[in-house]
C-alpha cells in the first residue's frame, strides 16, 4: 500500500494560521511486511527518527494505539522546515497509516479535526487532506473549512538553502494589536479570499502583499525577499509571499511570465533552488 501527501504553502498572505493551498512536492509512504516493531527506511537525515519515535508512528498511535507494526518506506522532496508543510504532510500521512491499518474509515473531516488537534492550526494539514486551496478556522476546539479551486496561476517558489524554525518566525510576532489595525487586517484578508474565491487574482495579489498580521514582521527574517518582491513587481506578478513561516518565498504569476521572472531571480545568485510548482487537486492518495 502507498500513501502520499502534498506539500502545502499555508498564510498566503493574510490567511495567517487559516489559509492554505495544496502544491506538487510530495511525501510518499509505503507500507511494507508486518515486523514486531516499527521501521521506517529512509534518506531525510539522520536526524530523523526510523523506529517508533518518528512523527509519523506517533501520530498513527494517537489515533490507535493498537497498530500492528510494519516495515515502511518514506521518500520525501519537501524541504524540511522551509515553510513548505513538510511536518504537516507526516502528521497527515500517520492519521492515513492509521486509518488504512485500522479499518477506520475516517472522513475528511474526521482527519481534519484530528490533524489540528495536533498540529494547533489547520493551514498546512487541511490543504495537505483536500487538495486545492482551503480556508479554515480553529475557534473553541472546533475546525471549520471551506475547499475551493485555486485561481489559474502560475507558481514559482524559492527556497532558501537555510532552515527557519516555526518557532523563531513566531517569536517576532507581536503578542497583541490594536483595535484600529485589527479590523483593518481583516479587512484585507476578507478581500483577499473574497478575490481568490472569485479568480480576481489582481485584487487577490494587492490583498496579500497588504498583509498586516505577520509579514510585516518576518520578511526581515528572509534576506532575499527584498530583492525578489522588487523583481516581481517588475514583471508584473500578481503577488510575491511567505509560504507558511519561511523562509520559502512564493510568487504568484501568469505563467507566460515565468521563464523570464525565473531567469531574472536566477542572475541575482542567491543561494537557494528556484522550483515552478502547481496547485494539487487530489490531497491524500491511497493506492493498494
């Protein structure tokens, strides 16, 4: 049996901690022979964990503890922490282990509920389940999402050859705001999503660039995007964002545009791999 997952680029702009969009890097697990204990097989580092302390099987026991363990194989192309979901897909790609083992047959919603029960927020994990791009809210326990399509578009992520912990990105976010700017920050994500729900990707774009809630804090954690948001705006891109905490900088652009917005960033010698990506409208995949 094979599981995969897609890599996800969650905020986009002001859908800070809500918003998402599935994209075509992907996490894949095969399940091989039952063992007495679990294996994981893979090359991702040596950091990470091949037996039961990996995420993957910690969050398969969370949702049943009762698991016969297997033998399996991980291959991954997400970065790791490079705000491109990698934790996300795992955490998704353990709730499926446990739900194709178990015989449980969990809903989407049911995934969904238990993904950000983990992971504290449903950016990354719900796109990661759906597919396409989703809009959701984690208020009092309780998830709520919205899938749509995204908007047609091309996509063109750089990536950072360094790392950025979710923790540090956070902590130069601010522990409060004030009225005035809170409801115009939210103002401006109800246009954004409003716009991306509508296909309007110009008025999308200004919206996102607009963002109040956490951009504004972190791009000086990012050295290079700076000079690639300059770029776009010389091509005429529709946005230039943070994918989920960073460092990864997402450009949102027609796609005849691309080769030479590629081939400009590409001049500036930054030391980092620039990747045209797609949107993902599957989700999760089983094959058995």
């Amino acid at each position: 049996m094979k599981i995969t997952i897609p890599a996800t680029s969650a905020n986009i702009g002001p859908g800070f901690d809500s918003v998402g969009v599935a994209v075509s890097k992907y996490l894949t697990i095969e399940i091989l022979e039952e063992t007495s204990s679990w294996e994981i097989s893979h090359d991702l580092g040596d950091g990470i964990p091949k037996d039961e302390q990996n995420l993957l099987i910690q969050t398969a026991l969370k949702v049943k503890n009762t698991l016969q363990p297997h033998r399996i194989l991980m291959t991954s192309d997400i970065p790791l922490a490079r705000g491109l979901g990698s934790s996300s897909s795992v955490i998704v790609a353990g709730i499926e282990l446990a739900n194709q083992l178990g015989n449980l047959e969990l809903s989407n919603t049911e995934k969904l509920d238990i993904a950000t029960a983990i992971e504290g927020h449903p950016d990354n994990v719900a796109p990661a389940i759906y597919g396409n791009l989703v809009i959701s809210s984690f208020v009092n326990g309780k998830v709520k999402s919205v899938v749509s399509p995204f908007p047609e578009t091309g996509l063109l992520a750089y990536i950072p050859n360094y790392e950025l912990k979710t923790s540090e990105s956070r902590g130069v976010l601010p522990s409060e705001m004030d009225y005035k700017t809170s409801v115009a920050a939210s103002s401006i994500a109800n246009v954004a999503i409003a716009a991306l729900l509508s296909g309007d990707l110009v008025t999308a774009g200004a919206m996102i660039e607009s963002d109040l809630f956490h951009e504004t804090y972190r791009q000086s954690l990012i050295k290079e995007f700076s000079s690639i948001k300059k770029i776009g705006h010389q091509h005429g891109v529709y946005a230039t964002y943070l994918s989920g905490a960073g460092p990864t900088v997402m450009i949102l652009v027609e796609k005849a545009k691309l080769p030479t917005l590629q081939k400009d960033i590409q001049a500036q010698s930054f030391e980092g791999t620039l990747v045209e990506l797609t949107v993902d409208t599957q989700g999760i995949r089983v094959e058995k």
